[in-house]
C-alpha cells in the first residue's frame, strides 16, 4: 500500500498588497485621513484601518499632543492673547462676554471663572 502525502491547502483570496507600517504612521502623524492614507498606499480605508488601527490611533495621539503643546508654548511664551483666550474656553470653561437686549434694557454678561 503506498501512502498518499497530505496535500498542502492553497490559500484563498489575494496576495496581500504590500503597505509600509512608517508611510502609514507619518501620514496619520500629520493628520491626513484614513481615506487619504489608503489612495496613497492603493488599499481600501477599510483595509487600513483593519491593518493599522493600532498604527493610525498612536500617531494621530502624538499629533494632538505636540499640537497642544505648541498651543500652550504660543499662548504662554509669546503672550498670544487669542490662544490663551481659545485655551481658557477649551480646558477652563470660559465664556466670551455676551451682551443680551431685550425690548428695553441690555444685560451684560461677564467671563465665568468656574473650578
């Protein structure tokens, strides 16, 4: 009796296209989107996101932290006064005064400074 070899399973599907991890992760770090990512890399946004979801998330976080920090860097360093303003709306719940009329009299309403 002569044994039979088992046969090797072929793969289904296509062959995986080839897309760099560091293209992928630059572009993410520089805020383009998923969409714009996979036209440069010849994938689906799907496909990238499946593939590098760990990838994109890392540096659009590194992004939004040197963005902040050139923010903080521009509103304290050189005294932006807009930034400083924009920052205290974001991270401190600052208003802008509002001036509200009515038929016969205006009410000012001043920054609120809450902690």
């Amino acid at each position: 009796m002569v044994e039979e070899q088992p046969k090797e399973k072929k793969k289904m599907g296509r062959k995986l296209k080839e897309v760099s991890a560091k293209v992928v992760r630059e572009m993410a770090a520089i805020g383009c989107t998923n969409i714009e990512i996979a036209n440069a890399c010849g994938v689906s946004d799907d496909t990238l996101f499946r593939r590098f979801g760990e990838e994109l998330k890392e540096a659009r976080a590194d992004l939004h932290e040197r963005l902040r920090k050139a923010q903080i860097k521009s509103a304290l360093k050189k005294e932006n006064v807009d930034m400083q303003k924009w920052l205290g709306k974001q991270y401190l719940d600052q208003k802008d005064k509002t001036d509200i009329t009515s038929k016969d009299e205006k009410v000012s309403v001043g920054i609120v400074y809450e902690k």
